[in-house]
C-alpha cells in the first residue's frame, strides 16, 4: 500500500495537541513522514527516497536531543534520512487514548497496514551507531 494516498500511523506518542510525535506513511506515496511536536513548536522530517514500492522489511526511528544538539533525527534501516533543529520542550504526560501503536488514536484512525514488530520507547535519546545496530539486528 505504499502507492495508496491514504495516511497510515506507525507510532503516536502524545500528551495533547501541542506535545506529541508520531511517525507517519504518508498520503503522498512512497514517503514516511516523521514530526515532533513539543511546546507547540513543530519540527518533521519527510523522506521518500529510502523507502520505494517493492519495500518488504524496514527499520525506523525517531530520536531527539534537547541538550546538547537541539535537533530531531530520522533514521530509515540505520541510516539518518534527515533532521530538523530548534526543538520545543515537551511538557505533560502521555495520554492513553492518544499513545498508541499502529493508529492515531484508540479510536482506530489511520491504521497501519501491515505488520508491525519490535516497537520500543527509550528515556534517552539513542546515537546514530545504536540506531544503525538495532536496524542490522534481523
């Protein structure tokens, strides 16, 4: 369903309209789209030129440093697909209805199509080495 104009949600991490990240299989075909929302201040990174129709596996990732680089990474299969600077600071908690795996939302908007596996959450941001080790473990 890479070539569909329909949006597909693989992760949403999300305290409330104006603190939240998520990763995306965009409208647009063939493109993952990556956001970070903290503080209302909106930073993304769209990548179509690693992920094509024939994809079978991928790897993603989404990571951020506040404290030292001020800046969002992307990663497709180990390998850093963009990034973006001048975060906002998140604030609150993560809400239940709006944290989920494979949808926007519990109410099951933009679901993923597909298989998903191995999703996990860390509390400090990963560097690129650990990134491209997990996306070469399988």
């Amino acid at each position: 369903v890479w070539s569909d104009s329909t949006k597909r949600r693989i992760i949403t991490l999300r305290t409330d309209a104006n603190n939240y990240l998520c990763i995306d299989k965009s409208a647009t075909a063939n493109r993952l789209d990556f956001t970070y929302v903290a503080n209302s201040t909106s930073e993304s990174v769209t990548d179509s030129t690693s992920i094509g129709a024939s994809v079978g596996w991928f790897h993603v990732a989404l990571t951020w440093d506040l404290a030292t680089a001020n800046a969002v990474y992307a990663y497709i299969n180990g390998a850093q697909a963009g990034t973006s600077a001048t975060l906002g600071t998140w604030a609150g908690a993560l809400a239940s209805t709006t944290t989920v795996i494979g949808s926007s939302s519990t109410t099951a908007a933009d679901v993923w199509s597909g298989w998903l596996s191995n999703v996990a959450v860390w509390n400090v941001a990963l560097s690129a080495a650990e990134i491209a080790r997990l996306a070469n473990l399988y």
